[in-house]
C-alpha cells in the first residue's frame, strides 16, 4: 500500500530526512515514536506533501510521488487524495454543525451529492460514537469528541491510508481513551494506518510494527514485542529506559 525510497527532507541547511526507506502492506498499523526532534512529524507530512520532499519517491496505492522532477499541482492533489490525515489540534470549521464538518470535503471536494454525503457523515458519527452530536458546533465538543469528529471528517473522504500526528497530544488524560479506541476499532478493521504518537500503550497493543526514529533515520524496526522487550540498538535502549515507567512520553 505504501513503498517509501530513500526519502529525504531538508530545510535550508538543515538535513531533517536522511533516506528512509519503508514498505507498509496494505491493512497493517505502523506506529513512530522517537524523541521530540527525530523528524517523525516531518516524515508523515511528506507522505502526502504538505511538506515536499527534497529527495526520494512515495507510492501510495499503485501512485507514485518522484521528488527528483517537479509535480504539478494536479499531480500533487490526486496523490493527496490517496491519504487522509488527521493532526494534534481538530482543525475543525468552528461555524460549522459536526455534520457539516464531515460533509465538507465530500461536497466541496469530492463534488458529491449532499444526500449521499451527509448518508455517509452519520454512518461515520456511529461509527465514532457520536451519532448523538450531529446538530452540535465544536465549542459545544470536549475535546476528545472534537478528535473523534476529526477522525470522522478525514475517514469521510475513503482514503487508502490514514495518516495521525499525534492525535491525542492535545487532550487531556481522560480524554484520550476514547480516541486511541476509535483507532484501535480503525486498526482492526483493516485500515493501513501510519501513526506518529507518543503513547506507548497504543504502541504495544495496536501496532504491526513499531518504528524507533532518531536524528532523521528509522534506527530500528520490528514488532512491539520485539522493539520494546528486545530492543537491538543501544540509541532505542536509551530511548526505551527513559520511559519505561510512563505509557506516554
């Protein structure tokens, strides 16, 4: 589903990507984690080219992104259409109903019929339990909902890849449950999911394969079991010990 090359970023004369390489199959999970800095952000913005990369290609369902040749913005938008991505903070359209929020992109977008979009929006609203909340404006949202609205709005859009920046950074503890379980239900049904995140819980329990980024390279990669109890490399051993008391970090 995803088949990343030698993917660089860099930003004037600091190098942020140095060459990743990564190869996600369809309907796995993989979750990043690393330390503030690592360029974990930076590399799921480049899967869908809100950052552009420097160097490198990305395949995302059969399209390909070559970043050695100029893309025009017709190349740019189809290739964005393959993922969605939901960030820390909701983004949400605050004079808009939840509805409205979800149905936006459908319509304005995708040019879908408002019928079909809004069938579409309150399956999703179930879907993230908030079928009770279609009426109501964010304000009137914690903000864990307004995230699981966010979740919602970028599923409405049938990506093949979801993309998260860390979803729940913004929330307050109580609050993130809710949302790493909408994803955990995303993960079991089947969705290829790239996850940037600093909960380790999610890691353990959701991912097929746990990324350990540092200095803007994957230093290691494997299973939870494996990256987290057998860890190969001394750089994620130092990582791991300095949280192996939290599930946050």
């Amino acid at each position: 589903m995803i088949s990343i090359k030698n993917l660089h970023k860099s930003f004037g004369e600091l190098e942020v990507l140095k060459g990743i390489d990564l190869d996600v199959e369809k309907g796995q999970t993989i979750v990043v984690i690393g330390p503030s800095g690592s360029g974990k952000t930076t590399f799921l913005r480049c899967l869908n080219i809100l950052e552009k990369p420097s160097a490198g290609t990305v395949e995302i369902g059969g399209l390909v992104a070559d970043f050695s040749k100029p893309m025009s913005k017709k190349q740019i938008t189809a290739f964005r259409k393959q993922s969605a991505m939901v960030f820390q903070h909701y983004n949400l359209f605050p004079h808009m109903t939840v509805l409205d929020n979800i149905m936006e992109g459908p319509v304005t977008v995708q040019k879908k019929g408002k019928a079909q979009a809004k069938e579409k929006a309150l399956a999703l609203l179930e879907k993230v339990g908030l079928s009770d909340k279609a009426d109501s404006y964010p304000y009137q949202l914690s903000g864990g909902q307004q995230q699981r609205v966010g979740i919602a709005r970028a599923l409405a859009l049938e990506p093949k890849v979801m993309l998260f920046d860390e979803p729940t950074s913004a929330l307050d503890p109580e609050l993130v449950g809710e949302v790493l379980q909408v994803m955990k239900d995303l993960a079991q049904e089947g969705m290829t999911m790239v996850v940037v995140t600093h909960e380790m819980r999610f890691a353990k329990g959701a991912a097929d394969e746990v990324l350990f980024m540092d200095s803007g390279r994957i230093v290691e990669r494997g299973t939870p079991d494996a990256v987290f109890n057998r860890p190969q490399e001394e750089r994620t051993k130092r990582f791991l010990n300095l949280i192996q008391d939290t599930d946050t970090i």
